[in-house]
C-alpha cells in the first residue's frame, strides 16, 4: 500500500508501551546506553565529569516551561510599521 500508516503497530499499543517503559525507567536506561555508546565512539569517556546549565534554562524550569516566560501578545489592528 502506498500509505506507509499500515506498516506501524495500532496507537494505543503504542502508546502503552511508551507510559510502560516510561514508568520502568527502560526509556532512561535505552538513553544512557546510547549516550554512552556515542561518547566512547567520539574518543570521551562514556559518563560526563561535568555539565552546564545556563541561567536562562533554569529559569524556565522554575517558571514551568518557555510558555510561561512568553508575554502573551494582543493584536487590536494594524501597527505603524506594516
């Protein structure tokens, strides 16, 4: 068939694998593994000595996401430079 949809597992088995695995922490453990894989190939060791959080990503965080940092803009016709 030409619509490549019929080729994948229904949604909702899908998705019940995903909040399994979720739940488990086999999602965590996949993306360690990868992760680790990807820096020894890269000639670094496989667990990071360091990381860095820049102020701006801390502050979304706290905020509840970059949602909450984004005044909400109003639209009430046309402006000067348009």
């Amino acid at each position: 068939m030409a619509n490549g949809a019929h080729d994948l597992p229904p949604w909702g088995t899908v998705w019940w694998y995903f909040r399994k695995w979720r739940a488990d922490g086999t999602w965590e453990r996949v993306e360690e593994a990868l992760r680790s894989q990807v820096r020894e190939r890269e000639g670094r060791d496989a667990t990071p000595s360091a990381a860095i959080i820049d102020s701006q990503s801390v502050k979304a965080t706290e905020k509840g996401g970059l949602g909450a940092m984004t005044p909400t803009r109003r639209y009430l016709g046309a402006n000067a430079t348009s």
